[in-house]
C-alpha cells in the first residue's frame, strides 16, 4: 500500500481485464517511418467517425489530429498494444428525472461493448491490438455534485461487474479507490485537488479568453442546475451555486486529468466532452444523443422502432416507449 501523502496508483478491479504493460508485444519486424505513419493514420480513421466534435461542421482527416497521430505512431513503431486513457463514467445523476436509477443500465452496457468493438476492429487493423482505461472519475467531484460516495461505489462495482459479464476484455476498470491508501474520499479528493489542480483565478481567466473552456464551463453550469434538487432557494441563488460548483468540478476534473496522465503518460486521452480538432484530447461519442452533451449517466436510453439506441432524458423516453427491466432493475425504454 502507498504511503498516505503519496498519489500513486494500482488496479482496482483485477478481475477486469486489464491492458497488458505498453512495452509487451511486438509485430514482426520494425516498421519503417512511412508505414509507421500510414499505419498511425489509418488507426486514427476507425476514430474519426465516433468523433465528438466541438467543431462538427469541420471535414476532419486524419492530419487533422498530429497530437493524437505522434502518440499512436509511438506505440506503432514500437509494435506496442495502444493504450487508451478514458476518463468518465463517474455516476448517475441524481435526478430521477433524467435517470433510471443509481445503477448502471442499458446506456452503460451499449456504450462499453462500442468501446471494446472499437479496440477490436483496431486489433484487426493493427495486430498488437488496443485497450482502453476506465478512469471513473466520480469520486473525484461527487461532492459537488452532490451524489454520496456509497452511491458512486455501487456504480463502479456494477460497471466492472457489467464489463466481465459482457466479456469485454478490452476494457478494465480505475477510480479515486485505487490511489492514497484508505484515506477517507474527502482527504483523497483534497490532497490530488492540492497536487494537481488549477487555481480558480486560472480558470476563470481561460473562461473569459479561451472558447472552449468556456463552453465547458456553460456545459458543466447547466448540468449542476438541472441535477440539482431540493434547493430551497431562489433560482438567481441556484444559479450562482451551480456556477461556483462548475468552477470545482473543472478544478477537479482537470486533476483527475494531470494524476492519469502522471501514471500513463504512455497513452492516448480520450474524452467524453466534446474538442476541437487538434486538440490534445479526442472527444469520442459514445451513443446517438440531440445533445452533443448528453451521456449514458445523464439520460436513459429509448430503443426506437428503426433498431437504433438514443440517449434522452428518462421522463421523455417514458412519453415514447415502455419500461423493461433487466436481472430485475430497470434498464432502458422500448419504443410504443
């Protein structure tokens, strides 16, 4: 076990699968600089059409991404399996307005088995294949957004529950457990808050002059208004509450970011939020949405009479189909 001060990290659900050590594995023979590059690119192609964009109107290629095709090329000369970092899927929301329950449900479940498909189809591209890192990173902000710890435990057990059943095996599992011992979560989220985060004064300055922090920091404010409930107040106060929290819950995820990458500076950053291209991140959409926002943790999911999956918020998934339940919990809405 680490020492209490130290951030440092191990698996926390070894049952899961995984990824192999970066430096394992490798193709035959080295591949040269152009077939290295060739092959970097064409990874990053299985990429792009599951792109969550910030800039959708743009016809991105390939080149359009030379952060995200320097780091694959890493791992391609290397003959390395590729390491995906992912951060998200921290806990549902807590309102029964947008959400089935506190457990993962069918949102979840589609959303996994795309990310396990999508390291295969890589896998069939490029033989030493992919994995992609769960960071579940709701213990990081719960307090701030209000969900209890014991809340976000459950959630992350039934994920990694979820993802053997499913035999997903491209996938493992890491959250805020996994690091400082068994200090307490509020001593937990204070020491990597102290160690890793940006200071309010920074971001309220990117607020006003960087367009995407910006558009992070409107995101993250509207969804803290419309999780939010049993506030007694007036909706001015709600709103200023919301904003404060927002700046926290960018502080933290922000550092939740710095600690993955300190531990897997080898890999690829993945993001659940929508990024422009060139960004160091790739935003990865993860099912059908109206809302470039909305994820599996923030809505329910209607199965429509096409066949196709659409995130919606629960109660207007309610107006269009059924309930079904799954193992006896609630799980997704059949379209009438």
């Amino acid at each position: 076990m680490p020492p209490a001060g130290t951030v440092s990290t191990r698996h926390r659900h070894p049952t899961a699968s995984t990824p192999p050590p970066t430096n394992a594995g490798t193709t035959t023979g080295t591949p040269t600089d152009t077939s290295t590059e060739r092959l970097a690119a064409q990874i990053l192609g299985l990429l792009l059409p599951h792109r969550r964009a910030s800039d959708p109107g743009l016809d991105t290629r390939p080149e359009h991404f030379p952060h995200q095709l320097a780091q694959l090329a890493d791992f391609v000369a290397a003959g390395d399996p590729i390491l995906f970092t992912l951060p998200g899927f921290p806990c549902k929301s807590p309102n029964p307005a947008k959400v089935l329950s506190h457990l993962p449900d069918e949102g979840e479940r589609l959303s996994l088995t795309f990310l396990d498909g999508l390291c295969a189809e890589i896998g069939r591209r490029y033989e030493p294949g992919a994995h992609i890192l769960i960071c579940s990173d709701g213990h990081i902000f719960g307090d701030l957004v209000h969900v209890p710890d014991d809340h976000i435990d459950e959630y992350s057990d039934a994920l990694t529950a979820m993802i053997e059943r499913e035999g997903l095996s491209h996938l493992a599992t890491f959250d805020l457990r996994a690091v400082l011992g068994d200090l307490p979560f509020d001593d937990k989220r204070a020491r990597v808050h102290a160690q890793y985060a940006p200071s309010v004064e920074e971001l309220r300055e990117l607020v006003l002059t960087d367009e995407e922090t910006l558009r992070l920091y409107r995101g993250i404010t509207r969804f803290l208004t419309e999780d939010t409930t049993g506030f007694t107040g007036t909706r001015s106060a709600l709103q200023r509450d919301c904003r404060r929290r927002a700046y926290g819950v960018i502080q933290r995820s922000r550092a939740w970011g710095e600690l993955i990458a300190a531990q897997h500076p080898r890999s690829v950053r993945l993001s659940i939020h929508p990024q422009p291209a060139g960004a160091p991140k790739f935003g990865i959409r993860l099912l059908e949405a109206a809302d470039a926002w909305m994820t599996p943790w923030h809505s329910s999911v209607l199965h429509r009479p096409d066949g196709e999956w659409e995130l919606l918020r629960s109660e207007d998934a309610a107006q269009l189909g059924r309930l079904v339940e799954r193992d006896g919990r609630p799980s997704h809405y059949e379209a009438f």
